[in-house]
C-alpha cells in the first residue's frame, strides 16, 4: 500500500465514522478545533498529523489503534501480510 492509498483509505474510514456517529464535517471540526474544510481534506486522502488524527478518534469516540487496524485490515494490505516495498 502506497501513502497515498493509505491517506484515502483512513479518509474514507474517517468519513465513514463521523457519518455512523450522525456529524457533519462541521460538528466534528468543531469537537477538534478544526474548519470543516480541513476535515473533508482529510477526509479526500490529505495526509493527517498525528495528533489530529488522535483528537478526530477520541471525538468519534474510537480508539486510533481500531480505526488504523480498521484501514489496514479492511483491504488487504500490511496487517493482512501483503506489504510491498515503498508501501506504508
């Protein structure tokens, strides 16, 4: 898995947690002090630092190990044993 596969991957288990918790781009933003811009930017595959990648699952209530292990399980990629050189 490439870095920019896993930056989509995690935006779309990102995307896919605030809707199942009934927020908008907006309301998360706000419970991480973030513009709702910068959370669908996250959620399009830009690259997230890691703490704001913390605050988002402690505001989705999610631990982050289960939301990485969610994005890496979920398609078959390093925790499955399927990592390839150059892959995250």
């Amino acid at each position: 898995m490439t870095t920019q596969e896993f930056c989509t991957r995690m935006g779309d288990k990102i995307r896919e947690l605030r809707i199942d918790k009934g927020l908008s781009q907006e309301e998360l933003g706000g419970k991480v002090g973030l513009h709702r811009n910068t959370v669908m930017g996250y959620e399009n595959g830009k690259d997230i630092p890691v703490m704001v990648f913390i605050r988002i699952c402690v505001a989705l209530g999610m631990p982050a190990g289960a939301v990485l292990d969610g994005v890496l399980i979920e398609k078959g990629s390093i925790a499955a044993g399927k990592e390839t050189e150059g892959s995250v």
